[in-house]
C-alpha cells in the first residue's frame, strides 16, 4: 500500500482507500522490493481487507485471500498435490483439511508421477477440525487454484462425530458459495481438475461450521 518514507530505516504506511465500483475491479501496481526483497520461488498469499462503505459508521469489513506462486524462469507450475482451499464466512476464514485424494502430475521429462492419499472419514476427524464460528448464512470456497468441477458437498451434524456410518445431506454450490445450515455441522467437498494442465485429479476437502442466528 502507499507508504511514506519517515527517519532513517522507519516506514510510515499512509490510510488511502481504493474505491471499487459497483460490478468492476481495481489493478494498480506496488513495489515492495526496498522493503522485503525479492520473492524467491515459492507459494505466497495475500491478504487484504475490502470494505462495503454505505456511510459514516455504516459500512461491512470482510479480509480475502488469495495465493500466488513465484516460480524459477522457464518453469511452469505443476501442483504436486490438490491445491489449497480456504473457506470464508462473515469476517472468518479457515483453511479446510485436506482428505482422500488421486493426484497425477507431469514431471517435464515425458513421464508423470501418480499419487494415492487415504484419509479418515470427515466424522473421525474432529481433532482436527475446529469450528469456524460464524452468524452469517453462506460460505465463500476459495481455491489456490480453481478446479474444473465441484462433484459434490454433503454435511453431517456434529451430533454424529465418530460415526462415519451416519447419512449425509447434500448442499447446492452455486458461483463458489454455499447456504450454511443453522447449528453445528461438518462439510465435505470434492473437487476435480483435469490433467490438461500438466497435473490434476480428484480431492475431497473437509471443514467444520457452526452457524448462530
């Protein structure tokens, strides 16, 4: 963001805001690099906060995220695994936990490398699911990178941890975006990416949402 420079090595960062208009999008340029260097090869995310200002005290804030990647010249990226996908509801974001997945990707030398992940089921996962706690009725997915398909969403209520035998609802998408149902529940997504790009294949992404009206 603009910057100012102050005494010595000290930086005091100034408070402008970029207006969106309605239905459009904003580009401007920054460079960071007196300040962080160059960017090696390698995943990064961004984060910045948009802000829906109606009037003075009147305005909604959310923070979106997105990653980029910086790769060696000449290189093209191959994922070597699903990629990442966060999900975000209200002014919360949670990273889902990455499941069962069949990955293939190209290794540049004319032969590809397959690999066959199990995980255990959504219901057996609650140590490492924490609730995403949210009053808002929908959740935003947002993928690292976006996948050809999403083949389904089901949850099951959090009344049914540690019984991965228990039926499972299934939950419209539409653009990304899902209808979050009132209380405790837990989410499974599976994607699809096509191999076209060099890799690509099938992963299913697990989170946890409770819901407060």
């Amino acid at each position: 963001m603009p910057y100012a420079q102050g005494i010595g090595d000290e930086i005091g960062w100034t408070a402008e805001a970029w207006c969106i208009p309605d239905e459009g999008s904003v580009e401007f340029e920054e460079d960071w690099g007196f300040l962080y260097g160059e960017l090696t090869p390698g995943t990064y995310r961004i984060v910045k906060e948009i802000m829906n200002f109606r009037s003075s005290g009147d305005y909604d804030a959310k923070w979106y995220y997105a990653e980029f990647s910086v790769m060696e010249e000449g290189t093209s990226v191959r994922l070597e695994k699903p990629p990442l996908l966060t999900v975000i509801s209200d002014e919360n974001a949670h990273d889902a936990l990455l499941g069962t997945y069949s990955w293939q990707r190209e290794n540049g030398d004319g032969t590809s490398t397959g690999i066959e992940v199990d995980h255990a089921h959504p219901l057996d996962c609650e140590a490492w699911l924490p609730p995403l706690e949210t009053t808002c009725k929908t959740a935003v997915l947002r993928f690292a990178e976006e996948p050809d398909r999403i083949v389904s969403i089901r949850c099951w209520s959090d009344e049914n941890w540690s019984d991965p035998t228990a039926e499972s609802e299934d939950i419209t998408v539409m653009e990304n975006e899902i209808e979050l149902k009132i209380g405790g529940y837990i989410y499974e997504v599976t994607a699809e990416w096509n191999t076209e790009n060099g890799y690509g294949g099938t992963a299913y992404y697990s989170f946890y949402v409770k819901r407060s009206e």
